[in-house]
C-alpha cells in the first residue's frame, strides 16, 4: 500500500511540475524509486535514468581463475535465508530503518571504498573468519550480542544481511560462516548472493563512504 501510495504521488508531481523530468527506469512497476532513514539520515535508492549505461568494468568479467574464484552455492550456509534485490530493500525498511538489523558489506576496505550499497556498514569478513582478533568481541557486542563467560548470548543480536561482490566472491560467504561457527543464529543471516554485480547490473546506484 505504502509503495503505490508513493507512485501516485510521485507521478502526481511529475505531472505537476513543470521543470520535473520524467522517470522511466523504476524499480517495479509500482515503485519508482526507494527511500528508508537509518540513524537519522534519508536513503534514496533508484536506478539509473540513462537507458544506454553499461555496467562497471570491474564487475563485466565473464571469467575470473577459480579459485579462488569460484560458483558459489545458492545458500552461504544451512538455514542462511538467501535474498535479492527487492528483499534486500524490504529488509532495509523493516529491520534497519527499525534499528532491528544491520546491512554488511563483507567486502575488504579496498573494495568497500570503491563504492557500496546506501546504507551499507563494512564488516569485512577476516574479522569473523578470526575469531581471535581484537576486533571481534567490539564488533560482537555492537551487534547486540552480550558476553557469557567464553561464550555469546545472541538472543538479542540484531538481523544481518551480508553481501560482497557477487557469486564468484567469498567475502560474505566466509563471513557466514565464521558468524555461525561463533554461535550466531543462523536465522538471523541473510545473504545476498547477487552482490555488487547483481547491484550494479539492475542500475542501482552506489554510494562512497564518508571521507573517501
């Protein structure tokens, strides 16, 4: 309901407005595009307007040497819901716009600075393939976990969706499972196998982290 009500108004204003420029790319077919706050700041996510744009040159690679980059499965891990595009954006409503959940750029900070998802915070993934590391513990009670002695209650730990860069990538994949191996609830993982590539080729934009 919320998204045709937007529609409505959305074409309502291009109607209205004499400067406005008509949006022929939408997302679906009743929404053109999409909006969601996250810490006090508004999120714009739409495609492209330019018909005749192609995707980065980085993601148009047909064939990369496997490994280590391989096919990865359609599911990262057992119980491990996987999602696309418009789940991933159902989610950004429902559970970060809510506080509930956060969206995981498992990539490393040099692909991460390349540009990422709106709203994407980077996690990259060595920090839970190394449970060890100084980083873990923060990053773990951040996320809502609490600490019990030697081991994590994650009854209170917040929904996360992992993404890296496509289906041949195992950033968020490993990430996954390091989560799982560290007692995270399977059922508060999501995975967005598509990645970047997927990302990109719909026409949704990217946005650069602070400072980059």
């Amino acid at each position: 309901m919320f998204n045709r009500l937007w529609a409505i108004a959305y074409v309502c204003a291009l109607i209205a407005g004499p400067t406005a420029h008509a949006q022929e790319v939408w997302i679906t077919e009743d929404m053109p595009v999409f909006e969601y706050s996250q810490d006090g700041q508004n999120h714009v996510i739409e495609r492209n307007q330019d018909q005749t744009a192609t995707i980065d040159d980085s993601f148009a690679k047909t064939s990369r040497p496997c490994p280590p980059f391989c096919v990865h499965a359609m599911k990262a891990a057992p119980g491990v819901e996987t999602v696309g595009e418009l789940e991933l954006l159902d989610f950004l409503r429902e559970r970060v716009e809510t506080g509930r959940g956060v969206l995981v750029d498992a990539r490393l900070a040099s692909w991460y600075d390349k540009g990422t998802i709106p709203g994407a915070i980077n996690l990259p993934f060595p920090i839970f393939t190394t449970p060890d590391n100084p980083f873990f513990a923060p990053i773990m009670t951040q996320l809502g976990a609490v600490r019990r002695g030697r081991s994590w209650d994650f009854s209170t730990s917040k929904d996360l969706l992992l993404f890296c860069n496509g289906p041949w990538c195992d950033q968020s994949p490993r990430a996954i499972r390091g989560l799982i191996a560290a007692g995270y609830p399977p059922e508060k993982l999501f995975y967005y196998r598509g990645g970047m590539q997927a990302w990109l080729s719909m026409g949704f934009q990217t946005v650069l982290p602070s400072g980059v």
